[in-house]
C-alpha cells in the first residue's frame, strides 16, 4: 500500500509501516451532490454532528482531517477524483473562535471563524 493508491472509493495519504497504520480520505467531500459535481460547506458544529453519522464506504469511524492531513490531500489532489476548491477545515482550533484549515486548490493555511461554512473532506485510520 502506498500513498495515492485507492481503495474502496477511498484514497490512502499516508502509510506508516513501523505502526502499521495508515490514513486514508473519502473520495468524495462531505456535502457531495453527485448530480452537480459540488460540494457545500457547514460549520464546525454543524460538520462535528455530521461526522458522527457519516458512513461511506461501510465506514462510520470518519473525522476532521488534521493541518498535516490536509497538505498530504493536497499533494496528492491530481489522485483524489473530487477535491474541492477552496477552503477546507482541519480539526485544529486557531483559539476559541477559529479553526486552520488549508484552500486544496492553492495549498494556502489560514483560519476562520468557527460559524463560517467550509469545506469539510473527512479520514480515517485503517491497520494494514
């Protein structure tokens, strides 16, 4: 297994042989309209409560991708069949009031305001 390698509509990011563990994304965002090929945001509790019952792929242990998560996405965009342009949230808090997150489109880190709709491209662990 290495990263850019799909698996069950999921895409792999990272694989740590030593752990045995490895990380991978949903193909498509959360909030997916297959009929327009586009994706909406939600906020950050919005998206929380979301990730809860999210099951794709008969997986139902999905979360917020991490800072470090993100950039791996973002490298391996051109493997991922839908990534979003724009801003997409990590799980990371920037204070009380804000999230990190990374535009996969252009790479750029900044944060927002929890309330404002992002984005939202869960993972999730795997063994292998």
């Amino acid at each position: 297994m290495k990263p850019g390698e799909k698996i069950n509509n999921c895409v792999i990011i990272h694989v740590d042989n030593e752990s045995k563990k490895g990380i991978m994304c949903a193909e498509f965002p959360m909030y997916w309209n297959r009929s327009l090929n586009y994706a909406d945001g939600a906020n950050f509790k919005k998206a929380q409560k979301d990730l809860a019952k999210f099951n794709d792929n008969n997986f139902s242990d999905w979360r917020l991708p991490t800072q470090k998560e993100l950039e791996l996405i973002f490298k391996l965009k051109k493997k991922i069949k839908n990534v979003t342009s724009g801003f997409h949230m990590s799980s990371e808090l920037d204070g009380a009031e804000k999230i990190f997150g990374t535009a996969l489109d252009t790479g750029h880190k900044s944060s927002t305001s929890l309330k404002n709709p992002c984005y939202v491209h869960p993972v999730r662990e795997f063994d292998i």
